[in-house]
C-alpha cells in the first residue's frame, strides 16, 4: 500500500504495523511526519473513513470524460453504468479492491461475469447468485472458476459482459497504481 509518490508530491503516506498496531504515517516534505495509529481509532470513525472512501472510490468510476464506443462526451447513463459495475465487483463479495484487466485490458476478477449473469438472470444478491452457481458447478464436477468461464460463452452473458466492459474503459488511475506495484 506504499505507492511510489510522484516527484513532486509534498504529502505522502506509508502504511505499516509495529508494536503500536496498524499505523498511517502521513510525512510533509521538508517539515516531518505524523502517524496515525489506525488500530486505535473509534469504531464511529473508522466506519466514517470507510464510507467516505467509498463515497471516494465510487464517484471516482463515474468520472469518465467519454463514451468508449462512441467518443462523445459520457452521459449520465454512462457514468452510472460505470458506477453499477464497480458497486457490483465490491457486492460480489471479491476481496480486490481494483477491477483488475485481463489480457487486452478487459476487466476480470470473475466479478465482471458474476455481474453479467446477475443480470441475465435477474438477480439482486451476490452471495445468493456465487451460492447458486458454486452448487451447480459442484454438482457438475467443475471447478468454480472455469464454471463461470463457461457460462461466460453464452450469448446472452456475453453480451451483458460486453455492455458492462464499455462502461469500464476509461482509465483509472488507482488501478493503473495497483497494476504498477505488482
């Protein structure tokens, strides 16, 4: 979680565990540093950081200048396509915190497909949607993973996946910091 900060970053941040727990070193450059210490922290606030990372995390996914497929400037449509998608990779229960690309640049934790069969078939709930398909990939002797590659091929959800990867095209620079770390 310690990004390389840019050249000319004044405040940077490290994340790191010592004897006093999780601890958020926030340093000022040419002035010092200060260290939250995270496990310390009221349970009041750290839902509120939380939330307001969220609040960050989503709005940050509609903040798409275009429409990849067309090249005009994104609709309100677009940009709550946008936001759908992330909010279902996180409700898919994935514990990424970035949508990460395949090869190509798609998307892909397997919540993107996941996502497309939720809405192929209707489905609001995550959980009960991974629940259902785990049982039916068991019950058919396939691995979970290539269960839902498989599904992936069918027209209707490939379709869907098509639809929700051209609300997602438009780079991000949180993620583009994930893929550079590692």
């Amino acid at each position: 979680m310690n990004a390389k900060p840019k050249s000319n970053s004044i405040i940077t941040h490290t994340l790191f565990k010592d004897d006093r727990g999780l601890v958020l070193r926030m340093n000022v450059l040419g002035a010092g540093y200060d260290d939250l210490i995270v496990d310390q922290l009221h349970g009041d606030i750290k839902a509120h950081a939380m939330v307001h990372g969220l609040v960050q995390r989503l709005s940050d996914a509609a903040a798409l200048s275009r429409n990849p497929e067309t090249g005009q400037p994104a609709t309100p449509a677009d940009k709550l396509a946008a936001v759908k998608a992330r909010i279902a990779h996180y409700n898919s229960g994935t514990d990424q915190w970035a949508m990460k690309r395949a090869a190509g640049g798609a998307r892909d934790t397997g919540g993107v497909i996941l996502q497309a069969i939720m809405a192929v078939r209707g489905w609001t709930d995550p959980a009960t949607a991974r629940e259902r398909i785990e049982d039916l990939a068991r019950a058919k002797g396939i691995e979970y993973r290539k269960f839902l590659n498989h599904l992936a091929t069918s027209e209707r959800v490939a379709a869907e996946i098509a639809r929700i990867r051209a609300a997602q095209t438009d780079l991000d620079a949180d993620e583009l910091m994930d893929e550079l770390e590692g």
